[in-house]
C-alpha cells in the first residue's frame, strides 16, 4: 500500500513540472515574437513586431528622416549619392536636424534581452506611444544655408548716380536694389516642409530618401546711395555761373589760371564746410606747377611767379556773391584795381598773407566746378537755392585817394627839367552793396564791403640842383626797410 502511493506522488509531481515547464517555454515564446499590438513610436506603428525587427526599422526611419534632402528641385534622391546629390542637396541632419528615438529603441532592447520569467513584466511596462524627438540647431542651418546658396541668391545692390551733362543739367541714374538670402524664411520654409513623423518616410527595406523641392526665399537689399538720398543732399540745379576773360593774358599766366582752375574744378562743399582758396593754389603748385607771370609786389606789377590764379579767386568770388547762404570768412580786394573785373568786385591771395575763405551755410551740398575755353574762364555752383531770387551787384565810389609826387636826382635832365620815371594813378575806395531782388522785384539792398586802391606815386627824375629834391636826411636816421614792414616781407599778389 505505501508503495503504490509513493508512485502516485511521483507521478502527481512530474505533471505539475511538465506543466509549468510548458507554459513558461509557451509564454518566452510568444513574448520574443511581438510587441503589444497598438505601439507606435514617432507615429509609426509597430504593434506585433518582434523587439528586434521594431528595433532596425525605428532607426532605420529615423535616419531617413533626417537624411531627407534640401534642394532646389523635387524628387528622390539616394543618401548614398552624397552631399552633392539632389541639385547639390543637403541632408536635413546636416543643417542642423537632429531625431532622437533612444527611450523607445532602450525599452525594446530591455524588453529584447529579458529573460523568459521577466518579459511579461517588461510587456506591460512598455508605452502605448513613444516619441520620435525632432530638435533643429538654427545657427548650424543658417551656417549652412548661406555656405551652400547665398551666393546662387545673391545679386549686388547699385547705388543711384547723380551726374551733371552738358547742358548743365542734374541727371540722375535710379539705383537697383540687390538681393539676398533670407535663412530665417528658408529656416521656417523648410521645417514646414521636413517628414514630421516615422512614418513619412521610408524604412529599413527603402534605400531612397525624399528630397524637398524648395525656392530660396529672398529679402531685398537697398542700396545705401538713392535717388532720393541724393536729392536730400541738395544739388538741384545750377544756381549761378560767372565768367571773366584773360584774352590778353600770356602764355605764363594762360597756365596758371587753367592750372588753378582744374584744381578748383569738382570741389564739393558739404553743410558747415569751409572753404580756403589757399587749398587750390597748394593743390594746383603739386599738380601743375607755376608759370612766370605778373604779380603785384608794394603796389607795383612786377614780374614773378603765379601771376593769373587770383583771376580764378576773384572769378569764384562773384559766383559765391550771387547766391543765398553763404557766408563770407575773408576777403581782401587787390591793392591796385585789376583789368579783368571792376573795382570792388575782386578777391586777392597772398600766400602767408591774404587767403580768400568762405562757410558753406546753405544746409545743403555746394558744388564748385570750372571750364576754361577760348581764354574764358567760368565758374559754376550747383546747390539750392529759390528760383524766384537772383542778386546783383552796385558799388558806389567813396574817396579818390590822390597819388604823391616824388623827385629823384638825375645829372642827365637839365635844371628846371623833368623825366617821367614812374607814371603815378590816383587810388579809389569803393563801397560795393549786394541787390536782392524776389520775383524780378529790389527787396533789400545791402552793403557787402568796402575795397581800398592805393594810389601809385608819380615819381620825376630832375636836376641833383634843382629845390624841389628833399634835403639829405640827417645821419644817424633810421632808414626805412626796403619791404616798408619792418623787414617782415612783402605780401605778393599773383593777379
């Protein structure tokens, strides 16, 4: 009796082992063939498939996601064709796209490796949705963006030119704005257009990856230089021209007053500025050098070196009176009157002595430019200035200053005789007013300077007998400089 029931204990045991033996083997297996039905990871189902199989095609999708393509065109391309494929495409990583799908591929490889007693558990632990993670690096995208197709977008702006023609007409050629590549639109642009899930793009059994067809977007580059800036700057029109001739002037001075006048051509004057005539005369010496030519040294012409460049001072002088908003800083008249305009009307330059300067005050742009043709030589001034107004001139003589009378001892003129050595000339003070007229009609009248002419000295030669000579001055009196300035130098004015 108590054998048969030990063998029906042993039997009893060993279908309780069996049993449990076969249903553990059971549930291993169907554990290793599928993930719970329903999962989905970055939009992609994979429900029923094996940890393994899910886990090769999660990061299969992903790197087709990231490795879709930016071009300028559409189509498929193959990754595998480099980064010069697709219209020279970039790969979406590589402007700075980035998936991350690690929560997902660790719980499958977890749930992959487990043993056969744990994997129920890990099972139920699994997610129902995981998350494929797009992050994007937008400093790298626009590296990138500009390195590959700023330059295929780019066009260079062209500024506006203001020219003068002929006709002495203010001519402007309009600008062209320029273009560039505008990364923050394309940015935008082409994460709208990017695969957004897993499932937009092919899988581990697809070798292709989908290039994204997208126009450069471009933002509009004005140029710095504008019509309008350029009429902001005030050159509207001529405003005033004034001519003198040198017609009998020699080939010395013809020189110097072209060489000056060069130099003072396109001189431009901005809001404030102030201008020196002894700029141009420095300006016109290195350019052109001088020629010999009259000068006026003690009130007398004498033949020197420059003679001619205050023809092109005074010539500028007489434009500058006639226009509005300017402001004269110095100006000196000759000490005799000049040929080639009247008294009052001159502008001198001695250099160290006198210069000929003015402030641009009319808030606006002042162009100085200068022709010389057929011995004439013109200034013109371009600027602002109303049109209803134009200046004119008027001078009124103040004084004739009388010239002396002065002998000179000469043993060949006979007692009571005379010889002209030096043909005196009385001198003149002039008043010159500035006219306003508005509308063709005198609205002020007012004094602009006055300008002073030595009188040149009538000098006779007599007889060393004659009563009319000076006696001898005493000894030991000073004698006068030969400069008549204490030895200082003699202004020289190149008339």
């Amino acid at each position: 009796m108590r054998k048969a029931w030990r063998w029906a204990a042993v039997i009893v045991v060993a279908m309780g082992l069996g049993v449990g033996a076969a249903s553990g083997y059971a549930f291993s297996q169907d554990a290793d063939r599928r993930l719970p039905d329903g999962l989905t990871v970055g939009g992609l189902a994979v429900g029923g498939l094996g940890a393994e199989e899910a886990i090769a095609e999660v990061r299969a999708r992903a790197e087709a996601l990231a490795g879709a393509r930016v071009s300028l065109g559409g189509g498929t391309q193959s990754e595998g064709a480099g980064k010069e494929a697709a219209d020279g495409a970039f790969a979406l990583r590589e402007l700075g796209m980035s998936v991350e799908v690690s929560e997902a591929v660790r719980d499958f490889e977890k749930y992959r490796d487990a043993g056969w007693w744990t994997k129920g558990k890990i099972k139920r632990q699994l997610k129902p949705s995981y998350p494929a993670v797009v992050t994007w690096n937008e400093e790298t995208f626009a590296d990138q963006a500009e390195a590959r197709w700023a330059s295929g977008a780019e066009t260079a702006p062209k500024n506006a030119v203001r020219t003068i023609n002929e006709r002495d007409e203010v001519v402007y050629t309009p600008e062209v704005a320029g273009t560039a590549l505008d990364t923050a639109a394309l940015f935008e642009e082409v994460k709208r257009r990017a695969p957004r899930s897993l499932a937009d793009v092919g899988g581990a059994a697809d070798g292709s990856v989908r290039a994204l067809g997208v126009g450069l977007p471009l933002v509009k580059i004005v140029p710095e230089v504008t019509v309008a800036s350029l009429r902001e700057e005030g050159l509207a029109r001529k405003i005033v021209e004034f001519t003198t001739a040198f017609t009998t002037s020699g080939e010395g001075r013809s020189h110097n007053v072209t060489a000056a006048a060069l130099a003072l051509n396109d001189t431009l004057l901005k809001p404030g500025d102030e201008f020196s005539y002894g700029d141009i005369v420095a300006k016109a010496e290195k350019a052109y050098g001088y020629k010999e030519a009259p000068v006026i040294v003690k009130g007398k012409l004498t033949p020197g070196i420059g003679g001619g460049i205050c023809q092109v001072s005074s010539t500028l002088y007489n434009a500058i009176i006639r226009a509005s908003g300017i402001e004269i800083v110095e100006r000196r008249n000759h000490s005799l009157p000049v040929s080639y305009l009247p008294v009052g009307l001159d502008a001198t330059f001695a250099d160290g002595y006198i210069d000929f300067r003015f402030r641009n005050a009319t808030g606006k742009l002042l162009l100085i430019k200068t022709v010389v043709e057929g011995k004439k030589l013109t200034v013109k001034l371009f600027g602002t200035m109303d049109e209803r107004v134009r200046y004119d001139l008027s001078t009124e003589q103040v004084k004739v200053l009388e010239p002396k009378l002065s002998y000179v001892r000469d043993e060949g003129v006979a007692l009571g005789g005379t010889k002209v050595l030096e043909q005196g000339a009385a001198g003149v003070v002039i008043d010159t007013y500035r006219l306003k007229y508005v509308d063709g009609k005198l609205t002020a009248r007012d004094k602009l300077n006055r300008s002073t002419y030595r009188a040149q000295n009538q000098v006779l030669a007599v007889n060393p007998a004659d009563p009319r000579l000076a006696p001898p001055e005493g000894k030991g009196a000073p004698s006068p400089s030969p400069d008549g300035d204490g030895g200082k130098g003699t202004p020289v004015e190149p008339v």
